[in-house]
C-alpha cells in the first residue's frame, strides 16, 4: 500500500487516451485505499465500543471505601545498628 500513496503522476505529452487510461487507473486505487479506511474506522469503533462495554462497571461503579489500617507502633532497637 505504502508504493500505492507513494506514486507520482506525470502525465505530459501522451496520447489522450493513455492519460484517460492513467487517471482512471488512479482514481480506482484511491477509491480502493479510501475503502480500506473506512474498513478500519469501522473496525476500530467496533472495538472500542467493545472496550467500553467491557469496561462501563469500572467506571460507573461508585467507589468502595478504604478498608481501616491498623497501625502499629514497633519499639526501635537501637542496639542493632550500633553492632
């Protein structure tokens, strides 16, 4: 596809026809690329409406409070750094 967008068109002296030939040939390959685009798109919305299904709770569920930490003090040991 890369070789396809990457074409240059020079049409200069050539018979008409050749020319009619050329930009026929150029407006079905850009008809076709345009069709491979909206195959994407499609796809890709398809998916991500997928991704939001899959989703959707996490984001509308309300938050579960925190559960309590118990905190708990420890006594320091000084005596074991110092050997």
């Amino acid at each position: 596809m890369p070789s396809v967008l990457g074409r240059t068109l020079i049409v200069l002296n050539c018979k008409k026809e050749t020319k009619k030939q050329v930009f026929e040939t150029r407006r079905k390959e850009l008809k076709g690329i345009f069709k491979t685009f909206q195959d994407i798109s499609k796809q890709e919305r398809e998916r991500s409406q997928n991704l939001w299904k899959s989703h959707k709770n996490f984001f509308e569920e309300e938050p579960q409070p925190d559960p309590e930490t118990e905190i708990v003090v420890i006594k320091e040991d000084d005596d074991f750094f110092k050997k």
